[in-house]
C-alpha cells in the first residue's frame, strides 16, 4: 500500500520498487479492494522477490518488518 500511495502521488519523481524476502503468490483481494476506493488500482501488480541488484540499484532503500 505504501508503494502504491508514493507511486500515485509521486508520479515521475520516483522511481518506487516494493519487493520482499518471501512474498505471497498475489496480492490480498483486501488492499486491492482498499487502494481501490482510494483511486487507485494495483489489480494489475503481482509480489516480487527482493533481489540484491535492485537494492545496489537504488539510492534509497526502505525496509519495513511486518512480522
């Protein structure tokens, strides 16, 4: 979701990457739904695995813990 927010507000101004260690297999019907009524549409997005090339990649790299 926090991907999607900046990817919306940010537009062009960034270049947003979300990618996890071990990520499910699609996105919780749920925040589709969610971001949805919020505007915007990440039916379309699918989990990505977190590779070291896109972390050497980037200028910034933001983790979150979500256990």
């Amino acid at each position: 979701m926090a991907a999607a927010y900046l990817t919306h507000f940010a537009g062009d101004w960034v270049e947003v990457r979300s990618a996890g260690s071990a990520p499910a297999n699609s996105i919780n019907p749920a925040v589709v739904a969610a971001m949805l009524e919020e505007g915007i549409d990440i039916s379309a997005e699918v989990p990505k695995v977190l590779t070291t090339s896109a972390v050497e990649s980037s200028d910034v790299v933001i983790t979150m813990d979500v256990s």
